[in-house]
C-alpha cells in the first residue's frame, strides 16, 4: 500500500548533494531507475530530473521489516529515504554519474507509490519506437534528455523574459479565440454554440493583434505566444507551436528591430550555453542567399555553393541548358570537391549518382547532369553534347579538379535554386562537411515584397500583406510589382529559419495599395480585415516587430532534429496526440448544440 510523506520533507535533489554534506542526514525523493539484492545489502538507483544517486539499504541499519519493504521494490517505484551521505568506496565509485563518489546509507524508507511493470525501460526509451514512446510519453519524459530538454526551454523563456523587460517591454497576452483571416495557413476552426453556424480560429500567429496593440499606444509588447496552423507535419513543424513574439513602435527602419533581437539571442546563447555571438551578425540579402547557396535560409557552415552558367551555356547545342535560359529560367552547378577519388577514397560512387536523380526530382527538377573529372579526362553522359571545348571552360569555371564531380540544374530559377539547394545539404551530409557543435548566425534581408502565381493569375505576399516594402521601391508598385524588395529580416541559424520579422506599413494609402495589388476587393478587405483597416485610421505610430520560433530553437540549442522532443506532449504526423487519443469523437449532445451534423466517414488511426 502507497505511505504518506506526512514529517517526512526532502531536503535535497538527488544529483544535487554535494561532498560538503557528507556525514549529514539528508532525505531524497524520486523513481527506482534499477536495483539490486546482494542478500545483506540491497543497492537502489534512485532518479530525479537532477540525475541518479545510489541508495544503500544494509539489514543492520533498517531492520529486518524495513529490508523486507526494501526488497519489495521494482522498477518506477516512487520512494522518498531518509538517510546518512557517506562517500563510496574508491572500487565502487562510478565515474559516469555525477554523484558515483557518493551514496546514501538508508535509514528509513517509503514507497509512496508502486507501478506496473513498464511497456520499456526508462534507461533503454531511446531504442523503443516512436508510437510506443509516445503512447507512453509520460515514461520517456523521465529520461534524463528530456528532462534536460524541457528544463532548457525553461531556461531559455526565463532569459528571454527577463531581457524583455530590461529593454522597456509589456507582457501581454492575445486572444486563442479570433477571427480567421487570411495568413497563408489553414486554420483551426471552433464552432461557436452561441452563434451557431459561426466559428472563431485559433491563431496561427498574433500578428494583427501586436499591431493593433502599437495602434492602442503600449509602444513595446511581447508575448510567449501559442500559435496554430493546420498543416501537414514534418520533423521541424508541430500543429502548436510557440513563439517569442515582439513588437515596437517608432521604428525609424529594419535596423531597430534585428539590433534588439540580436541583444535577446546574445543573452539566450549566453545564459543557455556559454556561447558568445559576434559582436555583428552577417547580412546577406535574399538575392545573394538564393544565388549562393539556393535558399533563403542557408546553411553557410560549408562551401558547396552554387555557380551560375547561363553565360557559357546560352545558345548552345545541348537542348537541356539553352532550351531552360530561352523559357527564362537559368543553368547553375554545385562542385562537390573530391567526391568521386577512385577506389576507397570515394564519398560518391557511380550507383550513389544515379541514386541522386529521385532526390532532385522531389524538388520538381527534370534531372541532374553531372561532370566527374578523372585522371584520363572527363566522364559524363552529356560532354557529346556540350562539345570538349564547352566542357573545359564549364569545369576550369568550377576550378573542377581530378576527383571532382559537378552536378547542373537547369530550369526555373525556382526549382534550381531548390533542387540545388536541397542537394547541396545532402551532399554535405553524406560528406561529412557540416561541423558538429558549431553554430552559424546570418540576417537574410530584402525579401520580394510579392510572387506571382501561376495557377491563381494574381500576385502574392511573400511573407504577409502587412509588410513594409523598402522605400526606394515604392515606386515599382504601380510598375513592376515583382521587383518590389521588403523590409522584411529572418534570423537564420545553421540553415534553419530561427526567427523571422518585418516593418509594418502604417500608411493607409500604402496598406490599400498593397490590399490591391493582391487582388482583394473592397468587400473582401471590409471582410477579412475589417477591423484592422479601421483601427489603422485612427493615427498608427511607424512599427515593427519580429517573432522567434521557440521550439526550433530549443531544437538547435539542444541538439536535436526532431521537434517532438523539445515540447511536452507533441502530436504524430497525422496530428493527433498518442497518449490522449485526441482528437476523439464527441457525443451527439455536443454537436447538436453546436448545431453541426458529421456526415464524414471517421479517419482512421
């Protein structure tokens, strides 16, 4: 049966004991990570989230009834012990835990809860597979990783706070219950029982609410905001997510607000991990990033970048590469340096090559050419085409050298900048030329302000119709809308989108302009932004803003890929939450008062 702790009070986490306590009684609670019975002496690993101390239960010291509790003991018992600290002896001391010089003598036990045998070992959570983890998800929460996990994010809210507040900043918190207004997402729809038919969204960010915040005169607002989109998932994205949100006003340009949110990302890293950012994080325009590196959040730890040769190619005979620059597209190529050595020394071999073609081809590519440069010449299924003498000045261009191997993308510049891009991560993994535990800081600035959509045959915001576009090009927004570049700044760190923000217009001419130019009418505007537009008459100071996304960067702090292991109870890739079995069916009752009838078959699990 379950004890109380009535008088018995812990006095201190079970990794936190220290030498100085030694010869004191002190009094640890937590969970029997493992055990053992050596007939007189009965060895018990107790866990908290501070880590393992070993506890030793000798039947001279506890009495035949208190050994026989002892003995009683099985994996995830909770147990609270009053003993006495003393150091282990030097053949039994255990480098690999912090307190392995150390042991409690047990003088009085409780089992304040037993457990059933467990669907895995807490120790052993990380060779378990997802479903089972997840299903469970309060076992796996007992590992030490994830624990370690939480409590950074933790840590990290903490500093983010306390350096808000420093810096004049307001907590205030938005609404989870709004209208649903365009943002680029689906949203998550609640049904209204009091005006039925009708439905609120949950916010998948507060972007018009912080703004209309600077509207209300509170000058500096902040927020750790829930936000939710309903979206596929993969392994950097949640249906919830959280952000550390901002917004100020009297901005005089993007500078006010990227020198703020480098001050906060200089205190997390500092306080977190000990790690000093440069006094001046790069800049790097949109431009230049997709040129380069064929992405707007390049990883820029490595070389592999990107070379355009539409220059050498265009109007040649190989069909492939004139025929992409004439539909004005362009003809870029990756050298991967020393990538096909012969023999043993090769990081690609021919079958890896060929390999490479479905990889590019999910990122709309036609294929992948390639050029290997070989100690007896050049070998590649497209040199008959090009010619030698095009083939030379194409590698001399890529300083392409023996053991080399250039891969070409040739179409728009939209599927080479994101078929090369991709490839250029992939090359670098399979190269091994990502350092480990290192991290890479970059502004990418100057976004277009709009692209144009095909299928839709109408402009469309690049980040969201409330971007400030940069001064200069407000003119091409009655000539050439595309040309148009935006004050708008992510936060890239180690090629993931850490944060991202923008300048806010603040102009009623400029906010109907860009309305327009989207294709919004009159009506959908009054109907979508109604009371936004409206709040904009009513004097709106100049202001900008900026969000980090928590989660990815616990992700990048920690050193984890996937997302799930940086928030508590996270949702699988069909969205739905394994331990809860949410979502769920509801009664009839429920829906009727609401007013809704299901007619879709239910999905299945």
């Amino acid at each position: 049966m379950a004890e109380l702790m009535s008088g018995l009070k812990r006095t201190s986490y079970c990794a936190e004991i220290t030498e100085s306590m030694l010869g004191k009684e002190v009094t640890v609670t937590g969970w029997t990570n493992s055990w053992r019975n050596h007939g007189g002496l009965i060895f018990v690993d107790l866990r908290d989230r501070s880590g393992i101390l070993q506890v030793v239960f000798d039947l001279s010291q506890v009495g035949e009834e208190g050994f026989a509790k002892a003995e009683s003991i099985r994996s995830e018992y909770v147990l609270a012990v009053r003993g006495t600290l003393r150091k282990r002896d030097a053949d039994r001391v255990n480098p690999k835990i912090k307190t392995g010089g150390m042991e409690l003598l047990a003088k009085e036990l409780r089992i304040l809860s037993e457990a059933e045998n467990p669907p895995f070992q807490v120790d052993e959570a990380a060779s378990v597979n997802d479903a089972t983890r997840l299903k469970y998800r309060y076992l796996e929460l007992r590992t030490p990783r994830l624990q370690e996990i939480l409590m950074l994010r933790s840590k990290v809210c903490h500093s983010a706070r306390n350096y808000m507040d420093e810096n004049g900043f307001i907590e205030i918190e938005t609404p989870f219950l709004c209208r649903s207004t365009p943002e680029g997402a689906r949203d998550y729809l609640v049904p209204s029982r009091v005006h039925k038919g009708e439905f609120y969204a949950l916010p998948q960010s507060p972007q018009l609410y912080k703004q209309i915040l600077m509207i209300s005169g509170m000058d500096k607002y902040y927020q750790i905001a829930k936000c939710f989109r309903d979206e596929d998932l993969r392994a950097d994205r949640q249906p919830e997510f959280t952000q550390i949100d901002l917004e100020m006003s009297f901005v005089s340009d993007q500078e006010d607000v990227m020198t703020l949110a480098e001050g906060m990302m200089r205190r997390v890293f500092k306080e977190t991990k000990g790690i000093e950012l440069p006094k001046k994080i790069r800049r790097m325009t949109y431009k230049e990033a997709m040129e380069r590196f064929g992405s707007d959040k390049p990883d820029t730890r490595f070389g592999l970048e990107l070379q355009d040769i539409s220059d050498l190619v265009k109007g040649c005979g190989f069909q492939v590469f004139s025929g992409a620059i004439e539909r004005g597209g362009s003809v870029r190529m990756i050298n991967a340096k020393g990538f096909y050595k012969g023999g043993d020394q090769a990081i690609l071999s021919r079958k890896d090559v060929d390999a490479l073609l479905p990889f590019v081809k999910a990122y709309k590519a036609k294929g992948l050419a390639w050029i290997a440069v070989k100690e007896d010449g050049l070998q590649s299924p497209i040199v008959k085409f090009l010619g030698d003498e095009l083939a030379a000045k194409i590698v001399e261009r890529a300083k392409g050298e023996v053991g080399d191997i250039i891969f070409f993308g040739a179409d728009s510049d939209d599927i080479v900048f994101a078929s090369l891009g991709a490839l250029r991560l992939k090359l670098a993994r399979i190269g091994g030329l990502i350092p480990e535990n290192s991290y890479d800081f970059l502004w990418v600035t100057e976004f277009p302000m709009f692209h144009w959509d095909e299928e839709e045959k109408r402009y469309v915001a690049e980040h969201h119709p409330f971007t400030m576009p940069l001064e200069e090009d407000l003119p091409l927004l009655d000539t050439d809308p595309t040309k148009v570049r935006s004050q708008a700044y992510d936060f890239v760190i180690n090629g993931y989108e850490a944060g991202g923000g923008s300048v806010r217009i603040h102009s009623q001419e400029i906010q109907n302009k860009i309305f327009g130019l989207l294709g919004f009418s009159e009506e959908q505007i009054r109907e979508k932004f109604g009371f936004f537009v409206t709040a904009l008459k009513y004097g709106t100071p100049p202001h900008g803003g900026l969000a980090f996304g928590l989660d990815r960067l616990i992700m990048l702090l920690s050193g984890t890929e996937d997302i799930k292991d940086v928030i508590a109870f996270p949702k699988v890739q069909n969205a739905s939450d394994l331990m809860s079995e949410s979502p769920s069916p509801v009664e009839d009752k429920q829906l009727r008062e609401l007013a809704l009838r299901i007619d879709a078959p239910k999905t299945e699990k």
